[in-house]
C-alpha cells in the first residue's frame, strides 16, 4: 500500500516537473532536444507494446511512422484538412496497413520475421520514391507554414510542439499500463515467452499479435505526422527512414524490453548521449553516433540483456533483501 | 527483343553469382549456428576495402587478393564467433537479431569515419574487356567473378559433402544434441562455419571490386538481397541459397531492364512477398522456423 503511494507522489511530482519544463527553460535549442526525446520515447514506447511484450521484433516500424505522415500531409496539402484531423486518419491507416503485412511476416518467426519487417518497410519506400505523381516522389513537399495555426497543429513556441508530443507520450504510456494490468498483456507475455505452449493453452496468438500490432502501428503513425508537422517536411527516406525503424527497437532495447517505463530510460540516456556527442564533436557526427549508440546496445545485449530497468530492478531487489535480512533475524525466536 | 531479354538474363546471372556466395554464407550460418547474421552485408564490405587498399597501395590485382581477403575474413569470421555470438545462443531470439544486428551497424559506421562516403573505385586490365556472342555481350570481369563464385560454391557442398568437418558441420545442424554425442564439438564447427560464411563474403567483396564501387553502405545492397534469397530457397540450404540467388539476380536484372532503372529492388521485394504470401516454406519446400 504504501509502496503505491509513494509511486503515484512520484508520478505527481514527475508530471509537475514535466510540465514546468518548458516554462522554466527557455532556450530553445534545449527544448527541441526535450522534443526529441519525448518524441523518440513515444515511437519506443509504442514499438515496445509489439516487441517488448509479445518479442514480435520488427525493424519496420518506419512503415506506420512513413505512412502515419503521408497521409497526414496528403489531407492537408490536398484538402487542407488540419493535420490534427490527419494524425488520427494516418493512424487508422496504418493500423489498416498492418493488417496485410502482419498477415505476410507472421508467417516468419524469429529474425525472419524481422527481415519481412524491414523489406517491407523499405518496398514502401520504394513505392512512394517511384510513383511521384501520387505524393511527390523524390522531391519531397515543404509544408506551408502559417504561423501561429494552433488548429492546423502549427505554433510559433516550441514550448507547444513540446506540450503535443508529450501528451502523445502520455497516452502511450496510459495505453501500455492498461494492457500490462489486463488479461491482453499477460498473453502478449506468454506470446513473447514462447509462443507454441502459449497457443497449447489456449491463447489466440494470431489474433493477439494482429490486434498489438495494429495498436502499435496506429501509435507510431501518430508519431510520423507530428515529426513532419514538426520539421515542415516530408520525403520518403525522412518518412520511412531505417533509422527511425532501428531507433524504436534500439531505445526500448536498452531502457528494458517490455517494461513500461524501459523506452523513456532508454531514450534519456541514448539521446542524451547523442547531444552530449554532438556538442563535443560539432555536428558533423552521424559516424559516430550510431556506432557509439551501436556500442552501448552491445554492451546492453552483452551484459544486460535486460536493459537498464532490469539493472535498476535488479539493485532495488538486492536492497530490499539487505533491509529484510535484519528484521527476519529479529523476529526469529 | 529477344537479344534483350537475352542480354539481361545473362547479366542477372552474371551478379546472381555474388548474391549467391553471400547468401550461401547466410544460410550456412542460419544452418549450422541458427542464427541470422545480419552483418553479413557488411564482411562483403570489408573485403571490397581490403581488395581496394591492396591494390591501390601494394598494386596487387583483386583476383589475387581473394587469398587474402578470404583467410582474413575467416579469421574475423571465428573471433566474431568466439567473443561474442557464442555468448548469446540459445532459445532467445532478441540477443540474436541485435547482437548481430549492433555489429553491422557498428562496422557500416566505422567504415563511414575511417573511410569516409566516398565511392571508391578500382580500374584492372579487364574491367572493361568484354566477350562476344553473337549481339550478346559478356562483360570480362563480371563472367571471371561468375566462375569463381561458382567454383567456390561447388567446394563448399563438395566440404560439406566429403570431409569429416563438413559432415560434422552438418550433424551439428540437423540434430545438435545429437552431435555433441557422437563427440563433435559444436564450439569448434560452429567458428568454423561462421568463418566460411565469412570467407565467402570477403570472396564476393574481392570479386565485386574490378566492376563495383566501394563504400560503406554497399553491404545492405548485397544481404537485402541475400536474404531474400535465403527464403526463397528455404532457410538453411545450400543448394536452395545458390539457385534462388540466382533466380533474384535474373528478375533484378529483367526488372531494371523493363520497369525502369530504379526497379531493381521492387522486383526483387515483390518476389519476397509473394514468397511469403504463397510459399512461406521457399522453393525446397520443408519446414519454417
């Protein structure tokens, strides 16, 4: 009991702070890495509800990201409907497109299931690269800026983009603790653990993938229209960039697979890195970005396979048998 | 017309040989160690850098530093094995696909700070002979590349075939519990097959070399393609790996031929899907894991 409480004072005070963020930094140099970080944590966050839990380990995600963005500025540029209408629409979508090509790679398992991912993600990129008359091919399309547009998901404040993704972060992180305390996360689990004895006792496993999978596409989609509402702009390899595929898997991996809180630590600590790289080293660092970030995920697989949160659970654990230790010796006769 | 369809089927063939020794070394791997390599794109890339330097620094022609860019390659091949795959085998996916996956992204951006994105690349005496054949034509380098990649393909099976450690590299894959029984020592033939697999990639970079430029990205070209080719010719096998290999450089080559130069590759995803789609099991039929 009172171990919850001390949980929800935690979750207050870091909501608090989190608010106040933006108020209190003003640069805004600062502030865009805060985006960037709430952004990627969400992307993690929502890439880990499919390859946290159930272990379906997909490097495609920049599918739904891709198409979550394109369809988005379609509407806008085309119709000009307001990208907040658009984020939605991309995310059904997505969730659409994940239904053929869940139905196509989970055929595979294991790392072949992974590779379907990424071809898949990659032949969308082709597609959108050739057929240039649908949207915009190579070129790509600058998106109109209009000012002070809070309706059409444009402010002049960083500090409001900053509100938007974070509120995106929430409602990720809301979504996966519903599913960890309901009957669908302790299937995912037993789908991660192994999927054949899942199935032997009664667990669905085509359709809870399906259905995790179609969630966790919808996520990422509303993470692909926010990113180029954020950064006016739009090409097939920003859209669908591999990068964007590895970064989901890769801070999920290192913060805790299949924790909720693992893809925040994990991008806090990988994003932070990277700036701290950047400032150090100029900008002329995508080398040594990634191998460094390709260093720390080996070292995590390597050594903790179970991320930071399993390396923070791991210390609380050793702590509380120290302070048991004592009081069971004094209640011993 | 038909000199065209012609034309492009023998390219495809021509390249189909190097997709076939990456892929080969793929499904060695997949085969005898069980995992994926997701790195293997970037050893071809390794040994297009050591052919390169080789030559332009020491003036010594690619066909001849395959006996040095393959026994390197193997060496590499066991330590990688060694240090770090063997650490993480066992019924755990996840530490699999990003150890292997970390790797490549680790090499591929080593190569993009010590050598920078250029392209480079190399011009030997036969880069742009070519034979004749009727209106066909038959490009020196690509054909000497072909027969190779063929010739070692064919040593490999006849290894695997013939000798106690390929026959013990199969025991080991087909019934590993097995094999460690009949006293075969897995740690041993699976460095060994993880340095073949590697071999055989720094073969198809040496080989590439005289008509394919270096940098750090090309590896990803070459194991998209290999693992396509790996499913389609049925997770594991050797034989499988080569004729779909072959098969996927043919349908590039027709597809960059008739659909336009930048359709290469949705060709050849097209055939993955559709591989998926109908038969997930590849072309040899058996099982999926």
């Amino acid at each position: 009991m009172q171990g919850s409480s001390l949980k929800i004072a935690a979750l207050v005070v870091l909501a608090i702070v989190l608010l106040a963020l933006p108020q209190v930094v003003e640069s805004s140099f600062a502030i865009d890495i805060f985006v960037r970080i709430l952004l990627f944590s969400f992307i993690g966050v929502a890439w880990n509800l499919m390859g946290g839990y159930a272990k379906q380990l997909s490097l495609g995600h920049a599918a739904y990201f891709g198409l979550g963005a394109y369809t988005s500025t379609l509407m806008q540029i085309n119709y000009g409907i307001s990208p907040w209408i658009g984020m939605v629409a991309g995310g059904v979508v997505a969730a659409a497109a994940s239904l053929p090509i869940g139905w196509l790679c989970f055929r595979l398992r294991g790392p072949y299931f992974t590779i379907a991912t990424i071809a898949t993600a990659q032949a969308l990129m082709l597609i959108f690269l050739k057929f240039r008359d649908f949207a915009w091919g190579a070129e790509g399309i600058t998106i109109p800026i209009l000012g002070n547009a809070p309706l059409m998901l444009q402010f002049e404040s960083k500090a409001a983009y900053y509100y938007v993704v974070l509120g995106l972060l929430a409602l990720g992180l809301l979504i996966t603790y519903k599913i960890e305390q309901s009957w669908m996360g302790y299937y995912l689990v037993a789908i991660g653990e192994d999927e054949d004895a899942a199935e032997a006792i009664g667990v669905n496993a085509p359709r809870i993938k399906r259905d995790v999978y179609m969630l966790s596409a919808f996520l990422t989609a509303l993470a692909g229209t926010f990113y180029v509402q954020y950064i006016y702009f739009i090409d097939p390899p920003t859209a669908f960039s591999l990068n964007i595929s590895i970064e989901a898997a890769l801070v999920a991996i290192v913060g805790g697979i299949g924790t909720l809180w693992g893809p925040v630590i994990g991008t806090l600590l990988l994003e932070t890195t990277s700036t701290l790289l950047q400032s150090w080293l100029g900008s002329n660092t995508g080398g040594i970005q990634l191998t460094v970030y390709a260093l720390i995920l080996m070292a995590v697989i390597l050594w903790r396979p179970n991320g930071l949160m399993g390396f923070v659970n791991e210390l609380l654990q050793r702590r509380r048998e120290q302070q048991q230790k004592p009081a069971r010796a004094r209640t011993a006769p | 017309m038909l000199e065209t369809v012609a034309q492009a089927v023998i390219n495809g063939l021509l390249i189909g040989g190097i997709y076939a020794l990456v892929s080969i070394g793929v499904t060695l791997i997949f085969g005898v160690v069980k995992i994926v390599n997701f790195a293997q794109g970037e050893f071809v890339m390794i040994g297009m850098y050591i052919t390169f330097f080789l030559f332009n620094y020491l003036g010594i022609d690619p066909l001849l530093s395959l006996f040095i860019s393959m026994p390197v390659l193997f060496v590499i091949g066991m330590l990688v094995q060694h240090f770090l795959i063997r650490r993480v085998l066992g019924p755990n996916d996840m530490p699999q696909i990003f150890l292997t996956f970390a790797l490549s992204l680790l090499l591929l951006n080593l190569a993009l700070l010590l050598f920078s994105a250029d392209y480079r690349t190399i011009h030997t005496s036969y880069s742009d002979a070519a034979f004749h054949l009727g209106g066909l034509y038959v490009p020196e380098a690509k054909l000497i590349a072909f027969v190779v990649a063929m010739a070692l393909s064919g040593a490999l099976w006849i290894f695997l075939r013939t000798t106690d450690l390929g026959k013990a590299m199969r025991a080991a894959s087909q019934k590993p519990d097995v094999a460690v029984l009949m006293g075969i020592n897995p740690n041993r033939v699976f460095a060994v097959a993880f340095g073949a697999a590697l071999a055989l990639a720094g073969a198809a970079g040496s080989l590439l070399m005289p008509f394919y430029s270096a940098y750090p990205f090309v590896g990803q070209v070459f194991v998209l393609m290999a693992f396509v080719a790996v499913v389609l010719g049925t997770l594991g096998n050797v034989v499988g790996a080569l004729v779909a290999s072959l098969m996927m450089g043919v349908a590039e080559s027709l597809g960059i031929q008739f659909v336009g130069a930048d359709s290469g590759l949705i060709v050849v995803f097209a055939m993955f899907l559709l591989t998926l789609a109908f038969k997930p099991t590849g072309l040899g039929g058996g099982r999926v894991r």
